[in-house]
C-alpha cells in the first residue's frame, strides 16, 4: 500500500540501505543521504549471521531471528551475495556454545578430529554467509527500483536533513555527534581478503573479549580473514603489524592459507554501545526521528529486524496524527 510521505534516511551502511528498502517498498518516498555510499564499514565485514555481543538479548533474539529468516529467502539467489554455508566455531577452552547457534542447521558438537590443534572444543552448523561488497550493491539495487533516492552529502545535524515526515538516523559511529549520544563508542576492525586456495567452509574462533579474531569467511575466490576487536579505536588506517598477526593465525588452523595472495586490507569501526538503540522521538518541528544505530558487530545480523522496527514507527505516527 502506497503511502506518499517522505522519508529520509541518514547512513548507508547496511541498516540504512536495509531500512531504505524496507520503508521503500511499503511505498514511502525514500530519500538517502550519506557521506559514503555505502558505507566502510559495512563495506569491511566479513560477514557471517551470528547475534554476537549485543543487548538487549530479548530484542535482539527477535531482530536477529527475523533477519535470518530473510538472508535465508535471499540466499536462493546467488546475485544477492548471501548463501548458506557450513563450518566450525570452535573454542580452546571448551566452551559450551551460544543458545542461538543449536538452533540452527546441521548443528552438532565436532568430532576430536574435525578440530584444529590446540582447540579443545567445537561446533558445527549452516549460517547465512554474505559477501558484503556484492550485497550492498544489491540492496542499492533494490532501492532504486523500489523508487528511492541517495545522495552523498555529510550533514552537520539530523536536522539539515530537510523537511520529511520521518527521519531515520543510520548513521552508526557518526551518531556520537549527530545526536549527540556520548555512549557510543568505536570497536575498529581489520580483515585481510586473499584468493582462496579451495576453501568452501567458514571458520571462527570463540575468543571472548579478546582483541585477536581469528576467522575465515570464503566468497568464491576471495576468503575475508579476520580480525581485531580494538576497543575505543576508530582509526581506519591499515595496521601492517595486525595484518601479519591475521594472517598467521589464519594459516595456522589452515595452512592452504598460506599460499594465498593478499588482494586488499578492509577496515571499519564498529558502531558500539551497551545496548542496541531502536526508538524514536519528536523533533521541536514534529518530524519523527527514529534512531537505529549501536549494532557493535552484529550490524548485519540485525539488519532486517531492526530496520522493520524503525520502518514501523511511520506507521505508528500517521496511525496518531488527526
């Protein structure tokens, strides 16, 4: 059903491509105004489903649950980016897994032999895996046939967003000035992209709060290998030292690894806070603005759900409005 109000939403990262299209689609005029587009750090996750480090857990059980609903959907076609793939999380102190993950399919505990040395315990399951440069071109895709709009501008407040009904605040890290919300705060990632030497399953470790990732998520000819976790740090320039220390856990679980060329270094930071942020308030003016941003590392896993929340809010103010 058509709606014919206008909306703009700030961010291009993947929960303000993701809202765009879902508020798009119900037929609101959509107009998207980022500084990058889309956004680093989307453009460097990794990215496998998985509802890591971040509350508030009944909420986040919710969207995460909804967004795997959907990559499932979008992984039945291959130009979306997404597909289902097996693997291993695995753990060095026999750590029980996430309540999330024995849900899923073809969760069972691994056998002594299906583990790398040194890891003590593991699991294995199928997960939505999205290459993330190919699924925001596709969601980008999706936006502008849906009818809505980007334009590439930085703005200094919500409010230089121009006059809409609703405006949806996306804009992840850059809402520490925008709003201000001085509890946000950066956690910087890095990911080495290689060739893939013949990979077809994904693996990570269960490091806990430690700042050394260690994972490897095949895209065809590509694997992203991960990662750091750098509290407080935004900083997006390439770390050679934390790159060679990426790659050497890598090839260490997986020694093909260590014949694979590097293509290119991906770095983000992810947009962080002690719980995931999804409401809305009232402008001096009576705009709407919703506010959908604090994912930490789980931005994409969340996408679909949060953005379905954040698109219900224009509902709910027409619905009230005389």
């Amino acid at each position: 059903m058509k709606c014919e109000v206008r909306v703009v939403v700030v961010g291009a990262g993947v929960a303000g491509l993701t809202t765009a299209v879902v508020l798009a689609e119900v037929g609101a005029l959509v107009h998207v105004i980022a500084e990058q587009v889309p956004g680093v750090t989307s453009l460097a996750a990794g990215a496998v489903w998985g509802p890591y480090l971040v509350e508030p857990k009944d909420k986040v059980d919710q969207w995460g649950q909804r967004s795997l609903e959907i990559f499932r959907k979008l992984a039945e076609d291959p130009s979306t980016g997404v597909r289902l793939t097996s693997g291993i999380e695995a753990s060095r102190t026999a750590e029980a897994p996430p309540e999330w993950a024995t849900t899923l399919p073809g969760f069972r505990p691994c056998e002594p032999a299906e583990l790398p040395a040194g890891f003590s315990a593991g699991y294995r399951f199928m997960v939505p895996l999205i290459d993330m440069p190919t699924y925001l071109a596709y969601l980008l895709r999706r936006l502008d046939a849906a009818g809505g709009t980007v334009e590439r501008r930085r703005l200094v407040s919500l409010a230089d967003a121009g006059p809409a009904a609703l405006i949806v605040n996306c804009t992840g890290l850059g809402a520490q000035e925008l709003v201000p919300d001085h509890d946000l705060r950066p956690i910087r990632g890095q990911h080495v992209v290689v060739t893939n030497p013949g990979l077809t399953e994904f693996f990570s470790e269960d490091t806990g709060l430690s700042q050394d990732l260690l994972c490897f998520y095949p895209h065809g000819d590509t694997v992203v290998l991960g990662g750091t976790a750098l509290d407080g740090e935004g900083s997006l320039a390439p770390d050679e030292k934390a790159a060679v220390g990426i790659l050497a856990r890598c090839v260490e679980v997986e020694p093909r690894l260590a014949k694979a060329r590097v293509l290119e270094h991906r770095l983000g930071a992810r947009p962080t806070r002690a719980m995931v942020r999804v409401e809305a308030e009232w402008a001096e003016d009576g705009t709407v603005v919703v506010h959908n941003y604090g994912h930490g590392g789980a931005g994409v896993t969340l996408s679909w759900g949060c953005a379905e929340e954040a698109a219900s809010f224009l509902a709910a103010d027409r619905a009230d409005r005389p």
